[in-house]
C-alpha cells in the first residue's frame, strides 16, 4: 500500500516561500524505511475489501496514524465512523461543544458525540487514547446505523440480534449486548469464532475499516 507519504517528504511537498515551491532531497531509504513499510502494510486476508474502501474514501488519515495491524484507539475509531457518516449523508455533522470533554476537543470525537453515537468514560473525559475493543466498536457502530436509518430512513440492521450463540455472553456489557447481537445477526460484526465474541478483545485498524466498509455497503 502506498496510501500515505512520509511526513518528511509531505512536509517538503507543502513548504512554500513568496509562492514559491521549495524543494528538498529526501533520502530514498527514510521514505521506504521499514518502520514506514510496516506501517501501511495490510494482512492478505484484509486486502480486497480494504482496497475497496480506500477508493470509497472510507479511510482517512488518522490522528496519531497507527500501522494497519495495530490496534485502533477510541479516538481513531471515531475519526473513521464520522467519515463514514459524512460520505454517506453528504454533508458535515454538527459538532458538540468544544468542552463537552476536558480530554479531547477533536472535532470528529465532537462530531459523534452530538450525533448520539459516542458517549465518554465518565467525569467528563472521552480518553481519546485509549485502545477500543469490540464491544465498544460494536455499540458506535450500532449507533452510527441507528443515526444513519433516522436520517435516510434505510434500516441498516433489521434482523433481529442476540447474543445467546455465544459462549462467553456472560462478558459482553450490559450495555453493549444489544450492538454486539445486531452487528452479528446482520452480517456486519460476527464473533471470532461461531461461538465466541471476544468483547474485551482489541481491534486492529484494518479489521475496522472492513467493519465501516460492510456498513456501508448495507446503505
């Protein structure tokens, strides 16, 4: 994948003077260096539906930009379901107040904050940094559908979910098993396996971009 230049030779590529381009030689090995390889490489078994999204426009930049393979943090994940949000409705969402949390005045946090579909942690904190787990993804996205079916009249989940198949039920949040049983009875989230949900688990970067991706497909 050769989505994103390095921030070096972006930076190179946006520095004007007078209205004049400047331009400076970059080492070949500081833009293929292994670390920015790694970075924007995606697993084989994700490259297909991850292509399609990038030509969606389903994958922009992301704050503090993570390795493909490395895990989403609250905050990135938001970042990636407003876009969503915003591709399909056409138009920009409403923001929150900027102090709605004393953590975070990312506009794409307050974005979905005003919409419904994130909440913070409590005591008015959003820790944005904070790596996500499934069941927190399960509950934004179900939201963001829920927003989606209000605004375009489309129900996006219309089968109805539980989460009685899965062995370890006992360990979804009260508060996220009606997202978990949704996204999985609607082909959008299913388990880790046909038993399991895994809703403490961690999730990469590009599991949820192939989450936003069959979202929108749904639409």
């Amino acid at each position: 994948m050769k989505r994103f230049l390095s921030a070096a030779l972006l930076a190179v590529l946006l520095s004007t003077q007078v209205m004049a381009f400047t331009f400076e030689q970059v080492p070949v090995e500081d833009l293929f260096a292994p670390e920015v390889i790694e970075r924007e490489r995606v697993s084989d078994w994700a490259i297909e539906e991850f292509e399609k999204a990038e030509s969606l426009g389903l994958v922009p930049f992301l704050t503090d930009q993570p390795a493909f393979t490395g895990s989403i943090t609250r905050e990135q994940f938001a970042e990636l379901i407003v876009n969503l949000v915003e591709k399909v409705l056409g138009r920009q969402l409403d923001t929150a107040p900027e102090d709605t949390f004393t953590d975070s005045t990312n506009t794409a946090v307050l974005k979905a904050c005003e919409a419904g579909i994130i909440n913070g942690v409590g005591e008015g904190l959003f820790d944005p940094k904070d790596i996500t787990n499934r069941e927190q993804i399960a509950t934004m996205i179900y939201r963001a559908a829920q927003y989606l079916a209000e605004q375009t009249g489309k129900d996006l989940t219309p089968n109805a979910g539980s989460i009685e198949v899965f062995a370890d039920k006992a360990g979804i949040s009260g508060w996220a098993a009606e997202g978990v049983g949704k996204l999985a009875a609607n082909d959008i989230m299913k388990g880790t396996s046909a038993t399991t949900a895994s809703p403490k688990e961690a999730c990469t970067v590009e599991q949820s971009v192939l989450l936003i991706y069959r979202v929108y497909q749904k639409i």
